[in-house]
C-alpha cells in the first residue's frame, strides 16, 4: 500500500491556515496598540500566544519553516514595541498622577488660605462695616 498523497496536503494546509489565523490576530493586536485599547490588546496577544506555542509543538513543513521564522522575528518585533509603547503610556500616566497630585495640594492649600482669610475677618471685621453704638 502507498500512502494517501492527498494526507500531507490537508495537513499542511491546515497548518497554514492555522498560522495565518496567527497572523491576522498580530495584525489586529497591531491595530489595539495604535488604539491604545490595552486591555482587549493584553487578551487577544495571550491568546495569540496560546496559539503560537500549539502550533510550534506541531511539525512544520520544511516549505513553510522560513516564513514561519521570518514571521516569528515579526512578532518579537510586535512585542517590543508594545512593550515600549506600554512603557510609554505608564510613563505618561504617572505624569499625569504627579500633576494632578500638584493640583489637588494647590487647591486644597489655597482653600485653606480661604478659610483662614475668612476665619480672621470675621473677628477683625472688614473695612466697610460701621460700628454702631
């Protein structure tokens, strides 16, 4: 008996169809990053990456191992630049903590002065008052 021909076909196109599903979900993961959508970003890239290790514990046909390889450097590229970018925007975000920080003391210091300023005329009395006897 020989074998099936037609087997190895099914089997290597399934597996390109598997890594193209890979691939488009990069692709979307791309697209979130330029959203800055981190959250949904943060659950398609763990699924992506549940689906890379599947496919790696598979056999690769040796027709498909070079873009195989070429996409993985891609994806390794993806990484690093969502990481910096995430850098980026944790960087930006405490910025923003630190000036609204600012902010609150300046309000909440001159809402004092406020206070004491109104406090103390209260007891002197201002200007315009008359004294009656």
């Amino acid at each position: 008996m020989h074998p099936d021909p037609v087997k190895p076909l099914a089997k290597d196109q399934a597996l390109r169809d598997s890594w193209q599903s890979i691939m488009a979900l990069s692709a979307e993961i791309s697209a979130l990053v330029e959203l800055h959508d981190w959250t949904q970003l943060m659950a398609l890239a763990e699924h992506r990456d549940l689906q890379v290790a599947a496919f790696l514990a598979q056999t690769i046909p040796n027709a498909m191992y070079t873009q195989v390889m070429l996409d993985i450097d891609s994806l390794q590229q993806q990484h690093a630049l969502i990481s910096s970018e995430l850098a980026r925007q944790q960087q930006h975000t405490l910025e923003r903590e630190r000036q609204l920080r600012h902010v609150r003391e300046e309000l909440v210091n001159s809402k004092a002065a406020v206070e004491s300023s109104a406090d103390v005329e209260n007891i002197v009395g201002t200007p315009d008052q008359k004294i009656r006897h």
